[in-house]
C-alpha cells in the first residue's frame, strides 16, 4: 500500500486504484454525478481561488498541502490511513482475530447501513452550508467554511468508495442515494435529523461545526475500532481533518463571545443588540438549541442495534483499545435516568452491552463541557457575571426515553404548557434568528471583520489574518 497519493490519476487515491479497472472505471462513473451535485447543492459563492489544504500524505507528518484552488477544480481523492498487518479485533464476539479486508457475508447489511448513514451525513452538512458565503464575517471564515465543505465532499468520497469496492450493485445504488437525498427535502430527506435543519447563520454554523461535527468525530472514533479494516482505515484519516472542522467551531464561538463581551463592558449593559453584538442569552439559546439536536445522534440510550453491531465487531466504543474491561461486556451493568410520568425520575439498572449509544454520549458530553469552561473563562476575565451552561440531557429531545417528556435544562420534568411558555427563554425564537441575520453583512476586505464577531488569534498555515485567503471576482 503506497503511503504516497498519487494525484496523477483522475481521481486522486492511495488505494491502488488505477490496479482495478472495474472498480476505477464505476468511481469515474460516479465522479461526474458528484461534481454535478456539487455544482447544484454545493457553495453558492462564486471565488477565483481559495487557499486551502489538500492531502497529498496520509503519514503521520506533513500530510497537508496548502495553496490557492479553484473550488470546483479541487482534487477530492480516496485516502485511507496506512494498514497495521498485524492489527487484530479488540472486541466482541471475534475479539483477537485478524481484523477482515473484506465483508463477512452475515455483516454485509449492518456494515453497509452504517456506512450509509455515516456517508449521508457529509453532503448534508454541505447543503447546509450552501448559502453562508454570501455572508461570511472575514476573508478567512470564507476560506474555513470552504475547507470544511471540500473536506465534507471527500468523506463522502471515503464512505463511496467503500461502497462501490466491498459492497457490489446494491452499494453502487446507494451511492446514487447519497447524492439524492437532500437536507431538507421534504420527500427525500437526509436520514438523520440534525442534518434536515437549516444551518441559516455563521453562529450557527460555528455551534455546528462545534457540537455536530464534534458527533462525527465519536461517530467515526467507534468505527474506527471496527474489524471491517478499509472502514477502520477510512476512518482514521478522516479524523485528522475533522479536527479543523472543530477548531472553526471552537475559536468561532470563542470569537463571538469575545467581541460580545468587549460591547458589554465598553456600553456596560448585557443589551449590546443595538451596538452591533449578539447578546449572551442568544448565544446561549443557539448553543440550547445545536447541542440538544446533536444529542438526538447518538441514538437511543439503549440501543439492541449497537448491541449488535459491538457483539459482532462492527463497532467500538470510544478509545476501546484503552478501556480496561472484557470487551464483551455481557456482564457488565450501567444506571441511566429516565423519565417517569409523574414527574419524578427513575434511576434503572441496564446491562452496559445495551447502553453503548449512552457511553459514547457520555465521551462526548465530557468533551463539550471544555468548550463550556472556555467560553464562560472570557467571561469571567472580562469580569462579566453571566455564564453559559449546557443544558440537562433531557431537555429538548426528540430520540431516546426522554422524547415526547416535557424537561427544562436544569433536569425539571414538567407539564407541557409550562415548558411551552418557557420555549421562547430556552430555544432560538423568530426574533433571535431574524436578529443574528442582521447582522450577516460580508465582510471581503482583507483584514476586515464583521462587528460581532473578534478576528481570530492566528490565520492559517501561518499566514497572518490580512492574507487574501480568498480571491474573489
Ligand atoms: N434521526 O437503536 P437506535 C458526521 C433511528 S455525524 C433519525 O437508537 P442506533 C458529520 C435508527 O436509525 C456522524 N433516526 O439507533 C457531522 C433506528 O432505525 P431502525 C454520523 C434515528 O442504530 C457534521 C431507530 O431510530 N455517523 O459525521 O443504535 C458534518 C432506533 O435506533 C436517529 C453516524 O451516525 C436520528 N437522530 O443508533 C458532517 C454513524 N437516531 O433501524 C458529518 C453511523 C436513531 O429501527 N450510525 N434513529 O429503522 C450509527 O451508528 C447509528 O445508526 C446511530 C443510531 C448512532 C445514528
Ligand atoms: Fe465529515
Ligand atoms: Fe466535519
């Protein structure tokens, strides 16, 4: 397996590809109905060159290559990590075997629907994002949002590939599904919920590249424990370019609540609409309102379909390889918090085999809680009062056993009225999105930015914040 990608074939791959000609010329074939796609449901702003990263590597140093591209002209390859041969399966039923390269015929359908699902959501998040171009608060926003969204292309390209290589007709067609369903269709949705909703402003763009994306990188860390080994190797390139798409998320909310909190103490009022920044309890709301729809990923809090798919290898938990239990986990039991209809909550023993979707949850909620503490740190230094919280696993939700109970964010069960009349205080209301899109003015000048939000610490690549990141017409 050469380390090295080669670029000088139509579609750019570590994988050998141009040594299946079948398998290369089905990939062609599906090539022109991306970039079709692309062209249709892909970034509407039209640029002369972006400054973005491509891999040319996928070893563990300089694997990035930075310069001006036309979008369009972008090399989206296929890229897996490089093969341990002496990796073996680290749990489950077939713990200790050689992991497969190819598809056991009882796990075809599982693996398959996994991949679906995973490669669904990656031009969903792209659709998503089509129009925020138009609107971006500096020159580098644009040039990250477009890394975000050509990177989003290629996981699409990585779960494709493993369609059209392991699973025959029957992935080829759900090759063409990725590219007709659309966020938002109302006859053709994408299967998950968070990607059907609007990504309609860079706030919410940063909360979602902050805790949606961060649901793909737990999502893409327990199949990078599985046996199906090309999955696992996907996976674990694909990781090293989510961990930008969080960083956009992270230092975007960072910057946001930087500049409010700059409005606040230069006016001293917390009401710093009128000045051009966006008020805490909005950010609060937005923040409300994107971590509980990324909450709804994980699934059910018991799920017999992760239970499966441990037990037969398909896919881990978080760090497996780490954890210090039997990797069986059949004997092995969790408490969990449910809802009980008179308003009290329940404390229910369940065997942890079951709770996988609730352990990976848990990892995640963990890791959401650092941005919390950053966040609420530029508070406190700007010697503000007010702190952002994340609200109660509860509240809000639409999958598990809390769907269809009425749970504010402190945990409170309560009756439907009441949580309705309080919706307006805890989710984004009308008024709020019609606000922050106010302020969506873009700002294309080098080294300018919009007045909500702070110019970051750092450009890119080294390169400083006035870069021309982004050449337009
Ligand atoms: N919406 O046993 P349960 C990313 C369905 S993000 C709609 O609880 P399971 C990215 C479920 O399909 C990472 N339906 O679920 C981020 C099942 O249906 P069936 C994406 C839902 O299977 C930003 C039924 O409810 N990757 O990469 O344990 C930008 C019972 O479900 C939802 C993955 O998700 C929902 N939210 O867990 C770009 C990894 N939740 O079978 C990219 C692959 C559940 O009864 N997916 N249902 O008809 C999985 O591992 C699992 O399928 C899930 C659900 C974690 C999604
Ligand atoms: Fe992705
Ligand atoms: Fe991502």
């Amino acid at each position: 397996m050469p380390e090295k990608i080669d670029y000088s074939s139509k579609i750019p791959n570590n994988v050998g590809l141009a040594d299946d000609r079948r398998l290369q010329r089905a990939l062609e074939g599906w090539q022109p109905k991306f970039l079709n796609w692309w062209g249709e449901m892909g970034p509407t702003l039209e640029t002369q060159g972006v400054y973005l990263r491509t891999a040319v590597s996928v070893g563990r140093e300089g694997w990035a290559h930075f310069g001006h591209v036309n979008v369009p002209d972008y090399r989206w390859g296929i890229f897996l990590a490089e093969r341990d041969p002496d990796r073996r399966i680290a749990f489950g039923e077939h713990a200790g075997t050689e992991v497969w390269q190819q598809v056991p015929g009882e796990y075809r359908a599982d693996l398959q629907r996994l991949i679906v699902i995973q490669g669904d959501t990656e031009p969903a998040s792209v659709e998503q994002q089509r129009l925020l171009g138009l609107t971006a608060p500096s020159l580098y926003d644009l040039r990250n949002l477009f890394q975000v969204n050509v990177e989003e292309g290629r996981h699409l390209w990585a779960m494709v590939y493993l369609l059209h290589a392991y699973f025959g007709r029957e992935g080829r067609e759900e090759a063409e599904g990725l590219l007709f369903r659309n966020s938002g269709s109302p006859d053709t949705p994408r299967i998950l919920g968070a990607f059907n909703e609007e990504t309609a402003d860079w706030l919410a763009f940063y909360m979602f590249t902050y805790f949606t994306d961060r649901d793909g990188k737990y999502q893409l860390g327990t199949l990078k424990e599985s046996s199906f080994d090309p999955l696992s190797r996907t996976c674990e390139f694909m990781l090293k370019e989510e961990a930008h798409h969080m960083f956009v998320g992270t230092t975007g909310i960072d910057r946001v609540v930087t500049r409010s909190a700059e409005l606040i103490r230069e006016h001293d009022t917390l009401d710093i609409a009128a000045h051009g920044g966006i008020p805490l309890d909005i950010i609060q709301r937005y923040l409300n309102f994107h971590y509980t729809v990324s909450l709804d990923l994980f699934g059910s809090e018991t799920s017999t379909n992760a239970a499966n798919y441990y037990t037969a290898g398909l896919k881990g938990r978080w760090h497996e390889t780490r954890r210090k239990d039997d990797h069986q986990l059949t004997a092995d039991s969790t408490f969990l918090d449910r809802p009980r209809a008179d308003g009290t909550w329940d404390t229910e023993e369940v065997q942890t085999l079951l709770a996988l979707n609730l352990d990976l949850r848990g990892e995640y909620i963990a890791d959401c809680r650092n941005g919390l503490n950053r966040w609420n740190k530029i508070l406190a230094d700007a010697g503000i009062d007010f702190r952002f919280a994340l609200p109660h696993p509860g509240f809000n939700r639409q999958v598990g056993l809390n769907a269809g109970h009425h749970i504010t964010p402190e945990g409170t069960i309560v009756d439907e009225a009441t949580w309705e009349a309080n919706r307006r205080n805890w989710l984004p209301t009308a008024e709020d999105l019609a606000f922050v899109r106010s302020l969506m003015h873009p700002v294309y000048e080098r080294g300018k930015i919009a007045s909500w939000v702070a110019p970051p610490g750092n450009g890119i690549n080294g390169q400083p914040f006035e870069y021309e990141y982004v050449h337009l017409p």
